[in-house]
C-alpha cells in the first residue's frame, strides 16, 4: 500500500496529523490555564507531550499521574493537572461525537438505527461538560479525596477553547486519513465517516 501513495500526500498527511497533535495540546493546555496551571508554551509541552508517553505503560492511569509529576517541576497543582486531564479526555470524547454523529446518515439506514444512541449521548455529554456541573463535581471529587479545592474554577470561555482546539484536532485527523484513503481508492459514505471521525 506505502507504493502507492505520493510523495506529497504522504507529506501532506504527515502535516495534518502532527497539526492535529499540537491542537490536542493545545486542547489539554486550554484545560489547564482554565483550572489554574499556566505553563510556559515549551514547559506545557514537555508536560503533555513526556505525559503523552505513559499511554504505552499498561494501565490507563499513568499519562495523568505523569502529567501531574512534570506539573510540580512547574509549580502546578496536582490536583490541576489531574483535573486537566479528565477534563481534556471528556471533551475529546466529546467532540469526536459531536464531529461524528453528523455523518451517520452517510453510512445508510442501519447505521443510522445502530448508532441512534450517540445522538441521545450527545446532549448527556454536553450537560455533562458544562462548567457549572464540572466544577461541582471536581469539588465534590477532590472534597471526598480530603484535597484543598482548585485554584480556578472553569469557565465557560475556558471550556469553549478546550472544545475547539478538540474540534480543530478532529479535523485534522479526520483530513489526514482522508488523503490517505482516497489516495488507497476509498470511496463514498465510508470515506466521509473516516474524514469526519479520524
């Protein structure tokens, strides 16, 4: 399959999927700077990106639990960058059905019927991240784990960036693997699913 890519889509590609990569820091970072942990630009990145690493350790804790080590070097609260990094995988999660469940139809009238519940998700999910219910459940969270409350609150501007860069994130990975299938002969619906959902 490598044979019969070109050149510049695979250059291309290799673009968008490292803009996508920076616009997930960028996700996590918005998250942070909301919560009370300004980082300088190269220290938020060598927190994220050393951070990124742990996902390669089995257990899906220890990307946070880095995070929250090379956070202190920053003098940034543990309990803002765990809360970060919840916070930053909900709206992923988030904004990936929000990207996705568009495009459903595309896929014809069983997807549509077997992937029904993702548009009844959606708003749950939504309600879920809005600020007023995230900061209480981060206090309620951090009041149970006998920890001082954080910094900041969240902020309704703060979560918009968080979601947006998100977005931005999607769409790059969604392009990315756009150029590549249409350069491999992906066609139609399936092919727009993939743009859509990276």
């Amino acid at each position: 399959l490598l044979g019969r890519l070109s050149v510049p889509v695979v250059l291309g590609s290799w673009a968008l999927v490292l803009a996508g990569i920076y616009a997930t820091f960028r996700s996590w970072r918005a998250a942070l700077a909301d919560l009370g942990g300004s980082l300088p630009h190269t220290g938020a990145m060598r927190v994220f990106y050393v951070g990124q690493l742990g996902k390669y350790v089995p257990g899906t804790v220890w990307p946070a639990v880095t995070q929250m080590r090379l956070g202190r070097d920053y003098r940034v609260p543990p309990r803002a960058s765990g809360a970060a990094f919840v916070v930053f995988m909900l709206m992923l999660i988030g904004t990936g059905l929000l990207v996705g469940v568009p495009v459903i139809p595309l896929l014809g009238r069983d997807a549509v019927a077997g992937y029904r519940w993702l548009a009844l998700v959606l708003p749950l999910l939504a309600l879920a991240l809005a600020p007023p219910v995230l900061n209480r459940a981060i206090a309620l969270a951090l009041r149970l784990a006998r920890r001082p409350p954080m910094p900041a609150p969240l902020s309704l501007g703060g979560i918009l960036r968080v979601a947006g860069w998100a977005v931005v994130s999607w769409l790059c990975y969604g392009a990315h693997v756009y150029l590549l299938a249409r350069q491999l002969g992906a066609e139609g619906g399936a092919l727009l699913w993939l743009q859509c959902t990276g």
